[in-house]
C-alpha cells in the first residue's frame, strides 16, 4: 500500500512541529514507521492523503460513537458556524447541553463545560481539594486522566506507549500528593485508607480503564470504591471521558449501578470537537466559582460549536442503540481470539460495548501488571499488517479500539479475514 504523501508530510512536519505531531501517541512511536496523515472519513471509513481507504477502529479516540461525517452532526456545526464560531459570553446552547447530560447521566447535577478531558480532570481534582480541605489524591496505575501535573504518576496513553514512568519538570512537592494504587486490588485499597484516615481529598478512575487498553472492573470493585470513600469522606470521581455514553446512555456509572461524587466527561459530548465537562452533586459544584471559592475559567468554555456538535450527538443517544454495539464489538472480540489462538498465540482479547484492545502473549488481564506482561512487539507487527490490509488499529499496543454503531457485520468479516491472514503470516517468522 503507498503512503508516499503521508510520509512527505511526517517529513515536513518534523520541521516544525515537536516530533513531527501535536499528540505523541499519532507518532507510531508504540508501533514503528510513520503516522499515517488522513483527509476525510465517512461512516466506519477513513481516506489517507494517498488515497487508501481504512476501516477506522481509532475513532478519534473515541468521540464518534455515530461514525465519520454523521450527517445530524455536520449539519448541526454548520448551521452554528454560519451564526459565529464564539462568543465568548453564554449560549442557550451551553444550558441545553448541560439539561441534556444531566437528564442521561442524573448523578451530575450541575454541570461546568471546559475544552479538555485534561481539563475536566484537573478542575474536578481541585474542586475535590477546596471542598474536602484535604491535600492527597488517590488514582491507579496505568489510568490517564489527561497530562496536568498532579495526575501523570505511573499514568497510562502516550507515557504508557513511550515508557516514561513518571514526567520531567513535576515537582516532588506536587508529584507526592499522587497515591497510586493498582487497579482492581481491594485489599490495597482498604489498607491505603486505613493508613490515611481524613486524609484522602479523592479517589479519581477511569470505571473501564481506556488508557492501558480496555481493562473491566472486577464485581464489586466499583461498589468497594463507592463504599470506602463514603465512609471516609473522600469524594468518588468517575474519569467517563472514554467510557460516557460509550458504553450505555447513562455511561459507565449506570451500567454498573454505582454513583460517584464528581463525574468527568469529554469525547462523545463534543462529537468529535474539543470539548470537556466536569459535573456532580450540587453541595460540591457550588464550590466552583463564581457560586464558590474555587476558582476555574476557560475563554473558549461552551463554544457554540462544539456544543452544537456534542447536541447533535447526545440527542442520537437511547438505550436502543446499545445492544447492537454491543454485539458487533463481542463478535470482533471473538473472532480475533479465535483467529489469533488459531494460529498459536496466547491472547486475552478484552470487550465492553464499543471498546476492545487484544493482548499477545498473556491470557487473561485484569491490571497494569498483567498489561505489561503483554507481549507488544507482537502487536506491533499485526498493527503493520493490518495497516497494509486496510484496518487501523490504535498505534499502540495499549490504547483502546472503538467501534461505531456505522461498523456493521461486513466491516467485521472484512477485518477478521485480514487478522487471520496477518496472524498465520507473523506466526510463520517468529
């Protein structure tokens, strides 16, 4: 497959751009060779400057639950962008998009927009701080929850891919007040609030990790942390940046029947724009100013764009749309499983609606441990591999796919037929 133009362009873009791009994970820095530069995309389909055409399992990241160029969102953005691209004062849009999250996601009783999941993150953790009046946070290893500095201890994404534990240029003073715990171990947990009674602001956590690739909770995992910081007085923040409205209408609060404090959201809510949400209880949200003293602010907060996107996308949302989703990923999941222990590999393949990532080397994975026992010089073959049949995967062996309710069973047997290939042909050189 030629990808000429896209390599000219990696090549000038390294000219002035850090790294030749503006998120580092796009690099292929995890998987080798050069990022693939793309021009448009439509439904479950990507087009690359070459020409070459992808079914797309990247999906942005995750904010296109409705597939590329979904005709509701296109017409919505450009019918605001024929109004104004930004006020920068308020919108009834704002109002009607913090009404709609709140009516999906009820434990969000009042909702602030901001531009970035690394945002929301950041706000909520501050937020948790002024009203709790404690200093320490509690988050796991290998959950991301976007790049501020209190919050990329032992984090998971691009510092995952690129093997930097711990970040350069955080103070020590900031990075001690991070707590890190693994994910899915209980008994760390309770042993970690025992020894710091009152003392604990929050416990932030991605519900399904997306960052380390997809990781699910164990039974009662979810319901300890609920539990614990209750009982503590430590405030219960959910990270839905991946996994709101992705995995059920009410995210993955609902589908799990456990309810935190403070909840983060991002991706699906801006239908592909830059956007993010932080939201909660009302006695905590009345903090934030200017209700509060807990100071947070964005100029570009509630673009009418963005929130025009994210309307149009959240108005798609129902809970028929799920069972579907549901049963195309469980079928990817199943059929890359059986093709690739098939050919001889030792693979877990982890699933939740919308959501999977495919491990080699290990058979089941439950935590960042078991994470890092995955074998990613494997996955960095099938990724090239793939690439070359038509199908992008995540250019890391521990970043999540996604699919879209646009994939449908040809975009599977279309995928499937070229892993089976791809897997018998790696099988027969190592």
């Amino acid at each position: 497959m030629n990808r000429n133009r896209s390599r000219e362009l990696f090549a000038r873009a390294k000219s002035k751009v850090p790294g030749g791009v503006n998120s580092p994970v796009r690099a292929f820095g995890g998987v080798g060779g050069d990022p693939v530069f793309f021009v448009s995309g439509n439904g479950p389909w990507l087009t690359d400057e070459d020409g070459n055409r992808y079914v797309d399992y990247v999906a942005s990241w995750g904010p296109m639950l409705f597939g590329h160029s979904n005709p509701k969102l296109v017409a919505a953005v450009t019918e605001q962008a024929s109004k104004s691209m930004g006020f920068g004062a308020p919108t009834e849009l704002e109002i009607r998009m913090a009404e709609k999250i709140s009516a999906l996601m009820p434990s969000l009783e009042r909702v602030r927009m901001v531009s970035s999941g690394t945002e929301a993150a950041m706000s909520a953790i501050r937020l948790a701080r002024g009203f709790t009046a404690r200093d320490l946070i509690l988050k796991f290893s290998g959950c991301y929850h976007g790049h501020s500095d209190s919050l990329l201890s032992k984090a998971g994404s691009g510092l995952l891919t690129f093997g930097i534990p711990n970040c350069p240029g955080i103070p020590n003073d900031i990075a001690k007040l991070t707590l890190t715990l693994p994910f899915n171990d209980i008994s760390a947990l309770e042993k970690l609030f025992k020894e710091n009674p009152q003392r604990i602001a929050c416990v932030i956590v991605e519900p399904v990790a997306g960052n380390m690739g997809c990781v699910i909770p164990h039974q009662g995992y979810l319901e300890c942390l609920r539990e614990v910081t209750r009982r503590d007085g430590a405030l219960l923040i959910f990270d839905e940046v991946i996994t709101g409205f992705r995995l059920a209408s009410g995210g993955a609060q609902s589908l799990f029947g456990v309810t935190p404090d403070l909840t983060t959201l991002g991706k699906i809510i801006g239908g592909g724009l830059p956007v993010g949400a932080f939201g909660g209880r009302q006695d905590v949200m009345a903090h934030i100013a200017p209700d509060g003293p807990v100071y947070q602010a964005g100029t570009l907060s509630g673009n009418p764009l963005a929130m025009a996107a994210g309307l149009a996308a959240l108005e798609q949302i129902n809970p028929e749309i799920y069972p579907a989703l549901e049963e195309q990923t469980r079928a990817l999941a199943d059929g890359l499983t059986y093709a690739a222990r098939s050919a001889g590999f030792t693979v877990a393949c982890n699933q939740v609606c919308g959501m999977f990532s495919l491990f080699f080397g290990v058979d089941a994975v439950n935590n960042f441990d078991d994470v890092m026992r995955a074998d990613a010089g494997i996955y960095r073959k099938f990724f090239h591999k793939m690439l070359d049949a038509g199908v992008y995967l995540a250019p890391s062996a521990y970043e999540v796919g996604f699919l879209s309710t646009s994939h449908t069973a040809e975009t599977t047997a279309l995928t499937l037929k070229a892993a089976e290939k791809a897997l018998h042909e790696i099988k027969e050189v190592v």
